[in-house]
C-alpha cells in the first residue's frame, strides 16, 4: 500500500514568474546599454586628446590640427624589438596612404634619448613625423602608455577608432584607414 504525504504538492507557477521576470529585466538592461551607447557613442570612440607635439626636427605641432585626416599615432622606442620590426611597414603604409591624406606620428618614450631617436630616424630613412614626448606627457594624455609600442587610429572626425598594444595587424589598419580615406573623399 502506498503511504500517503501530507506535504501539499508544489506548484511552479512562482518559479516560473520569477525566471520570466528575471529574463525581461536582462532584457530590459540590454535595450538600456544598447540606448545609451547609441546615444552617446563617444563611450566606444573617444575623442583624441588634444596634445602638443615637438618634432625631432624641432616643429611644433597639434594634434587637433590634423583633424580632417585619419592619423595612425604609435609610441615606440629605440629598445623595443616589436617596434623596430614595424617600422618598415609603416614606412611602406605611409608611402602608399599619406598622398590621400594618411599621417602617421612615431613618439618616442620620455625615457629613450633624444639623439639615439634622432640617429635611428636617420638611419632607417622614416618619412613619417617623429615627435618627442621628453616629459611623458603624450603617454599619459593616451591613457598612460607604457608598453611599446602601443597605437592608435584617430578617424578623420578626430575619435580615437582603433587601439593595440603591441605589434598591429598591418592589412587590417591599412584596410580601416581605406575606409576611412573613401569616407572622407
């Protein structure tokens, strides 16, 4: 014979509203974070910091100034083996792109000498500006660089678009700064 249970049975309708309620409210946060990146995109691009730069020849120049054209920014030093390897290849992007409208900007860490920058540009032939950043101020205007090399795509609208610590995906940015370059024209 089978024992009777006084236990009253269970029914599943709590349990189901609540897992229904926890789902709309996943997707009711989902809508809200996709609402506020929609309507604030400058959380996914962020402007460029506006800095000041001085050349190994000696120019001033802004960064602001530049706006209008994409602009691959890149720290690097004279120690660092990823970087010695990507300058040939930003030499050849900067022969192929700077006619449309492409700059380029090497800085140089605040703790690479100024004269072993300058003989290293001389040496390799770079094309592209090589700026100074003698007091860090540049890397910490870009998020407090610190590892070499460290780059950024700054869009034609002045937005940083593109950030890699490390050595780039050279078909990759040269295929966004295509884009960018078709935009514009």
């Amino acid at each position: 014979m089978k024992a009777h249970d006084d236990r009253q049975p269970r029914h599943r309708f709590p349990d189901m509203r609540i897992k229904e309620t926890f789902i709309i409210l996943i997707v009711a946060l989902l809508f809200i974070v996709a609402g506020g990146l929609w309507l604030a995109p400058d959380l996914l691009n962020p402007k460029a910091p506006d800095i000041g730069l001085t050349t190994i020849k000696g120019d001033k120049i802004q960064l602001k100034d530049l706006e209008g054209k994409p602009v691959l920014v890149t720290f690097w030093a004279t120690s660092c083996p990823g970087c010695l390897k990507e300058q040939p290849h930003l030499v050849e992007l900067y022969n192929k792109l700077h006619p449309q409208g492409l700059e380029i900007i090497g800085i140089a860490m605040s703790y690479d000498p100024p004269n072993q920058v300058i003989a290293l540009q001389k040496n390799r032939d770079l094309p592209y500006t090589i700026a100074l950043d003698l007091d860090g101020s540049a890397a910490r205007s870009f998020d407090d660089v610190r590892l070499t090399p460290t780059s950024f795509l700054i869009s034609p609208e002045g937005k940083i678009v593109f950030k890699k610590i490390g050595e780039m995906d050279m078909a990759k940015i040269e295929q966004t700064i295509h884009d960018m370059l078709k935009q514009k024209g």
